[in-house]
C-alpha cells in the first residue's frame, strides 16, 4: 500500500479526478469571489474609487473575481505540473507578506493548496505531501504573526487572543489531515478502479480467446469427421484394391500402392494440423516438414505422372520455420501447376544464402491466369512468407506462370 501511494506515475487522468480539479477550483473561486480582501497596490491606484460604498461591494466582488479567475486553475493544473499548481495558490501570499496590514492572509491559499493537494496525489503523491506542508506552513505563519484572514463572504478571521490561536490551529490541522486522509483514499480507490477495469478488459480478452480456441476445436473436429475419412477411405480402398480385383495388372496395383502412400501421408499432415487447430494436448507431436523433404515431394510428384524437374540444393542448412514454408510453398504451387498445367513441365528452383531463402517455381500454361491473388492456397502461402518477415511474388509473363518466395533463412539450429 506504501509503494502505491508514493510511486509517481503517468498513467492517464481518470475522470473523477479531473471532477475533483474542476470543483475545487469553483470552491477557490467562490472563495475569491466573496472575501473583502483589497491589497495596498490596488487601493493606492484608485481603481475603485467611486461613489459610497462601491468599494464595499461592486469593486470587492470584481477584484475577487479576478483574484480567483487566477486561482482557480491551480487544482487543474497540479494534475500534471504539481508544482505549478502550488506556486499559483500561493500568488496572494506575496501581496501579503509585503504588507500584512492591507493584505491579510486570504483563505483561499489554504482551499487552493489542499485542492492541489488532491489533484497532484493520483500522479505525484509526495508532490500532495508537499502541497499539505506548504499549507501547514502558511498557517503556522498566520498563527504566528497573529494577523487577520480574509475569510469567504466578507468574513474576517480575527487572531487577537492566544486561546482563539489555538483553537484555529487545532482546527487547521484537523482539517488539512481530513484532506491527506481524502488524498490518500481518493487515489486508492482510482487505482482500484483502474485495476478493476484491467481486469475486466483481460476477462473479455481470454473469454474471446476461449471463443476462438472452441471454434478451433470445432474445425478440428469437422475435419477429422469429414476430410479424414474420406482420405482414410481413399487409402483403404488403394491398399485393398489388388485382392478385391484379382484382374489388376502389376502397373494398376504399382499406381494403387503410390496413391494409398499419398493418402497416408496426407492423413499423417491432416493429423498434424488437427493437433494445431484444436488437439494440441491431445495429439503426438511429429516433425514437421523441411527444405530437405522438398526432394521426396517432387519426387512423388514425378510418381503421379507430372515431369517436374528439380534445380538446386534442398541440403542447405536453413531454420525449420524457413524450410516450413519453402516445403509448403513448393507443395501448394505443385498443387496448382498439376490441376491448371498438368501437361507442362513444372521447374523448382531452390537458392539459399547466408541470409536468404528462395524458392521459384515456375512452368508453361496455354492461357495465363489474369486474377493472381484469389484462391485460399495462394493466399495461404503468402501469409507463411510475410509471416517470416519474407515476401511472396506471383508473376504471370507471357506463357509462364512463377510462383517466387524469399524468406530470412533463420537460424538452422533452431527447433
């Protein structure tokens, strides 16, 4: 509690305290408003001779209108520049010290400080320590001198007995701690507020991440309903397929065997993302794949009758991250060029620095794509590049089609 009440901060105003700048400073400027208190500078320049009984009232109010049009800021501005806010509360102090006889201590000085005293604790809680000691001062000094005070409404505060001395400064004191205690409470509960509030913001932020993980799981779920049977059941036919037709020569049951090894392996990636997606807990980890499985992909492209001819060294040591998206990168332009071009030959191209990573990909179509950014798998891997703080280029050029994507290399050693 210590710590919270003496650490100074930069936290945003709340609304409470600004409430409280603006009503201590009408507070100061009533007091101003209302008290017969004309220094020596002001009543020797004759700015409020007139007729009887104007100084009185007419040019009292006036003058303490602008006496408190000048103090009443000062609570307002000790929210951020405390110490401004104290030496504007005690402008009236300087008028009399020079000459107490015409210029006796103004009340407001007292209502200005512990107004800067509640405004200057939210931010610079020893800066209100100060404010209140600057006010106990001030009154000690009156006490001491034995001088009037100016007092709100016309009222005069006379020190002309000892007993009446102390009396006033019990009084004081009791009031300047009253305003500490305030202080002190009216900053603990904003920041029990602001904390409150913290919390309130974080509940909604996990109960929409709660949200976001049950629709995962959801997916996941549709997923492995849906898409996993149906690739399960491609790969049990496949693999069942030579003893159920006795009649299939050794080149269909050669054909069969590959296409029930891609249906494994796109169940064992299938499994892969249902374990991101929403069984994380739940599902085994297996090793994801890398720039150096781009080789037995094209490979099994090759197998499925597409010429795909492989360029560069798919060895080089590279982060898994960049490998990753290299692999997916080559796997979903194969993906297109086998479903768009599946008579043309199909190049990928791998280059590695000690920076950078490209892979190109690139083959001929008879009638160039005009639209190059519709389709979830090109957006796909563009988010995979960019993620990596790479970038992804897809440039149609006359009978090509190129698919281009460098990423940062990353540190090899890295799991």
């Amino acid at each position: 509690m210590t710590e919270n009440f003496l650490r100074a901060h930069d936290l945003p105003v709340p609304a409470p305290y600004r409430a409280a700048a603006v009503v201590t400073g009408l507070v100061v400027f009533v007091c101003c408003a209302t008290a017969t208190w004309l220094p020596w500078f002001v009543e020797d320049a004759g700015l409020f001779a007139g007729p009887a009984g104007f100084v009185d009232r007419g040019g009292m109010l006036g003058l303490g209108a602008v006496v408190g049009a000048l103090l009443a800021p000062a609570p307002a501005l000790a929210l951020r520049w405390p110490a401004f806010g104290i030496a504007v509360a005690l402008l009236p102090v300087v008028a009399t010290g020079l000459d107490p006889s015409s210029a006796p201590l103004h009340f407001a000085v007292v209502a200005a400080l512990c107004g800067v005293a509640v405004s200057a604790s939210w931010r610079r809680p020893l800066a209100s320590l100060a404010a209140l000691g600057t006010a106990c001062l001030v009154v000690g000094g009156w006490l001491l001198s034995g001088v009037d005070m100016a007092a709100p409404f016309a009222a005069t505060i006379y020190l002309d007995q000892t007993p009446r001395r102390v009396q006033t400064g019990v009084v004081y004191l009791v009031a300047l701690a009253v305003v500490l205690a305030f202080s002190l409470w009216f900053r603990t509960v904003a920041l029990h507020e602001r904390q409150r509030r913290r919390l309130a913001a974080r509940e909604g932020e996990v109960a929409d991440q709660a949200a976001v993980v049950a629709e995962r799981a959801r997916l996941a779920r549709d997923l492995h309903d849906v898409v996993a049977h149906h690739v399960s059941l491609i790969a049990v036919r496949a693999e069942t397929a030579p003893y159920t037709e006795p009649e299939l020569g050794e080149a269909g049951q050669r054909v069969l065997a590959e296409v029930a090894g891609e249906a494994r392996l796109a169940l064992d990636e299938l499994r892969g993302v249902l374990g991101i997606l929403g069984r994380a807990g739940e599902a085994e980890r297996s090793p994801q794949p890398t720039l150096a499985d781009v080789e037995a992909l094209v490979e099994r492209t090759r197998r499925s009758g597409q010429e795909v001819r492989l360029v560069g060294d798919v060895g080089s040591p590279v982060g898994a991250a960049a490998g990753y998206a290299a692999y997916r990168v080559v796997q979903e332009s194969l993906t297109n060029a086998r479903k768009h071009a599946p008579d043309a030959e199909v190049e990928v191209a791998v280059e590695a620095t000690p920076r950078l990573l490209e892979v190109r990909v690139s083959n001929a179509v008879d009638h160039p794509p005009t639209h190059l950014d519709g389709g979830r798998g090109l957006a796909g891997m563009r988010e995979r590049a960019e993620a990596l703080g790479g970038r992804l280029r897809i440039h149609a050029a006359g009978s090509r089609f190129e698919v281009v994507a460098v990423v940062p290399t990353g540190d090899p050693d890295a799991a």
